[in-house]
C-alpha cells in the first residue's frame, strides 16, 4: 500500500458509483468503479506489451479519460508515465522519444499514423481481464515524465515521483479547500504539469470530479461551467480572456465557482478585476514542472488589496528568495527562488549535470526572480533565465535559436519575448545576415515548420546588418528589447 495509486482503488470500493470523470469529447460519464476497472484492463494489455518497473509509457493524444486509466496502470505497473506534448514539431517528437525509449506508445484517435512504429490504440479498450500490478518500489520512483524546455536547446524530462504527486494533492487540497464534491473544468492539455497536476490530479486523490475538454470554446466552456456547477478553474491568462471576453460571458452562470486559479503568465489588473466582480477570486499563482505545481496560494480575504502578488508559501513548502552570494535576501529585496520539500522532482531523465545545477542540498533552485514583502507575500518581478511565456507555453530563446542558424545565410540571431495581447509574449527575432545573403521574414518562418512547435516560432522579425553587441561580441538581448518595447 505504498503507492499514490491506491486512492483510485479507495474511492471505487467506498464510492464506486461516484463520478471520476466526465469526457466532453466523447459523452462518456467514468465512476471512479469503471475507471478502476479499466485501468486494471490497461495493466493487463501494458504488461503484455513488457512493461515492468520503471519503464516508460508514452501516450499521444488529445485529453481522454483514457488517459488518466493508463496513468493509474501505468502507478499500478511502478512504470513511468510520458504523456507527449502533441503540439511539438515530429523531429523535436522523435527526439524526446529517442531520449525517453518508451516501451510502449498508446496513441489517440487524431493521432494515429502520426509516429512510426508500432503503437497501442487508446479508445480500445483492453479486452483483457483486469490486473494488479506490484506498484513501485518506493514513493521516490518516478511516476511521470514530464519534458520541460531548457536553456541549452534540448528538453529536459522531469521525473516527478509518487510521493511529489502525493504531496502536491494533499497541498492543492488544504489550499483550495477540495472536498469529494468538487469539481474542476480541465481544458488545458495533460502533457503539461499545470493540466495534468495542478487540479486533475488532486481532483481524483481527494474523490472529486473532472469535466474533461479537448481545448478551449468560451462559450462551450461557459456552458459546462454552468450545467456541471463546475467549483474550481485552473487556466493561463490567454484563457481566463477569452472567456471574459465572450459574448455569453455576461449571462452565464458563474455562482458555483469557488475558486480560479492562474498560471502561466502574469495577470492584467483589469482582468482580476473583472472576475473579482462575478464573485469569482481569479489567483495569480506560480510554479514549475520541477515543484508542485502550486506552489502559492492567495487568501481570498487578501485578494483586493494584493492584486498581482502570487500569495503565501504553500503547505509543506520551504521558500528562500537568495542573493547570488548565497544570503537571503531582505523583504522586498528581488532575489532567486529557491524551494525545498516534498513536491520537489526527482530529477532529469538521463541529466546528472542539469540536475545537479538545479537541485542542490534539497533546495530546487528555480532561476526565477521574486520579492517577499514585509507581510510574507511574494511577488514575481522576472526571470533569471531568458524563458519567455507564449500562450501558457514555456518558450526558450536557445531552442529557437538553435533552429534559427540552421537556415543558410543566417550569421547571428537573438530571440526575445516581447508582449502581446492575446498571447501574453510571442518571440521576436533579430537576424543578421551572412554578408551578401538575402533573407527575409517568410523564408525563416517557413524554415521552421516541422522543426518547431508553431507557438515556439516568432511572431516577429527583424533582419538587418549592424545590429547591436555585447563587449563580447553578442548581439545584445538588452539593447534589442528596448529598440522594440
């Protein structure tokens, strides 16, 4: 009984008839008995396949309830769940695949053919009788393998462990008061942590309800929320707008949310402003694929007068803000993140060095840059590493840069994040041309199709000679985001 699994099995045994998950894209109402009983079907068909302990299950698909059976299969088997970010382009696909070696890959309807090899279907459901299976071997085995972007042009895959999740359940649910009679609207995708951990995977350890998307539809959405009395929202900024700004924003029924959380990207004042009069406490929050999700949390009482600060500490969470010689910092002096506890990873997948950089003495030390003020509240005032955010898509100037110099022609090139009002920031890039090459906006953008996510590609371009330098010789990010801010 050591798994974070056995939660599913508790709730099919007290509350079989209890509903797990409802899965928009299909109709299909699962009770926490039937998404049991097929998870154990997926036990069954992935041991066929030769999973064992802490081998790697990737699943490409869309949001299924599917997905959450081969997750608690994958809990059951002590195997390691991927689930693969669909929006990335096939090679950077077949490089995470290479990296990860998965020995199975189970794939969704709108993917198939998509990956060469041979794949396992996931709207089949196994015909085979249900198993058990033996379980990790402790609460530090992986459990999920989430790839997260990196500052060095290659992703990283975090190992997030039973007792990471398990921790970060019981935190989400002492900060958001989850009950058995909650519910959550998740539209955002489960290949990110915020989709699948942020109130997915509380929802189901504390025995409550998921109202299942394939993406964002304000006025579908607006709807769901209303009919399913939908109690918390988790979103990016980009979504949160949308859904404000729909013609059916005004008349929907909003009573039953108790709590909205945000991630992603900074909140607008205007757009808190505009939840706070529906009643509805949008909370700016923060965290990372690494830690939590949650790391913070906002009293509702002190959301008015806080407006734009990411709240208190969590539960079970040590926070330090640091200065570069390693002292901590005085309140309201910006310094690094660093975080410590049991919702911290286990690590990069086959990464020593990046693990070791990040992870040291217990304290994950997140590159990002915030203030605590005087009353304990944090504030996010920037980042250390150059990551901008694009759509709730963590972007990296070095990845895109990389791409960028593998047209020919192309001399020198800094990618940027610049603000944009739909999307929060979109990349602009700054190229220099190798001396008498031609290049233009359309011939790089176009070079990047199928290499990278289309989020991942700038949005901007500017292509000339001279452009300005560091004393070192490189084009100057400082200089060049001022030219255009």
């Amino acid at each position: 009984m050591n798994t974070f699994s056995n939660h599913l099995d508790a709730h099919a045994r007290f509350r079989p008839d209890a509903e797990a998950i409802f899965d928009v894209s299909t109709g299909m109402r699962h009770t926490y008995a039937g998404l049991r009983d097929l998870s154990r079907r997926w036990v069954a068909r992935l041991r066929r396949e030769g999973v064992g302990r802490d081998d790697v299950v990737a699943v490409l698909a869309h949001n299924r309830a599917e997905t959450f059976a081969v997750m608690y299969a994958c809990a059951d088997l002590g195997a390691v769940f991927y689930p693969m970010n669909w929006r990335l382009a096939d090679a950077e696909l077949d490089w995470q695949i290479e990296h990860s070696r998965p020995v199975a890959i189970v794939v969704g309807p709108s993917f198939e053919g998509r990956l060469q090899g041979q794949t396992l279907r996931l709207d089949e459901t196994p015909d085979l009788a249900p198993e058990t299976g033996p379980g990790p071997e402790s609460l530090d085995a992986p459990w999920q393998l989430v790839y997260t972007s990196g500052t060095t042009g290659r992703p990283k895959g975090a190992l997030l462990t039973h007792r990471m999740v398990h921790w970060n359940a019981v935190n989400t649910t002492l900060a958001c008061g989850l009950t058995s009679s909650s519910s959550t609207l998740t539209f955002t995708p489960l290949f990110h942590t915020g989709g699948l951990n942020c109130l997915s995977t509380p929802m189901l350890h504390i025995g409550g309800r998921i109202v299942l998307t394939t993406g964002v539809e304000p006025a579908r959405d607006l709807r769901l929320i209303e009919d399913e009395r939908i109690s918390h929202l988790m979103g990016v900024p980009t979504i949160y707008q949308m859904l404000a700004d729909d013609p059916a924003w005004d008349a929907a029924d909003l009573s039953s949310v108790e709590d909205a959380l945000c991630g992603g990207a900074p909140l607008s004042v205007e757009l808190l402003e505009r939840y706070l009069r529906r009643g509805i406490p949008l909370r700016q929050g923060f965290g990372m694929t690494e830690v939590g999700p949650n790391c913070f949390s906002m009293p509702h009482a002190d959301q008015p007068r806080k407006l734009g600060s990411v709240g208190l500490p969590i539960h079970h969470m040590a926070m330090r803000v640091m200065r570069p010689d390693g002292a901590e910092c005085d309140p309201d002096e910006p310094g690094e993140l660093w975080l410590s506890g049991p919702t911290v990873f286990g690590g990069y997948l086959d990464n020593p060095e990046a693990t070791a950089k990040d992870l040291v003495d217990g304290w994950f030390r997140t590159g990002d840059v915030l203030r605590r003020d005087a009353e304990g509240f944090f504030w996010v005032c920037g980042r250390q590493k150059e990551m901008f955010i694009s759509g709730g898509e963590n972007v990296y100037p070095a990845e895109v840069e990389a791409a960028i110099y593998q047209v020919p022609g192309v001399a020198q090139v800094a990618v940027v994040g610049v603000p944009d009002p739909r999307w929060g920031e979109v990349g602009h890039a700054f190229v220099e041309p190798r001396p008498g090459v031609q290049l233009h906006a359309e011939m790089l953008s176009g070079a990047l199709e199928g290499q990278l996510g289309r989020f991942k590609r700038p949005k901007h371009w500017t292509i000339g000679d001279n452009l300005p330098r560091t004393g070192a010789g490189k084009l100057d990010k400082q200089a060049l985001l001022r030219s255009v801010r």
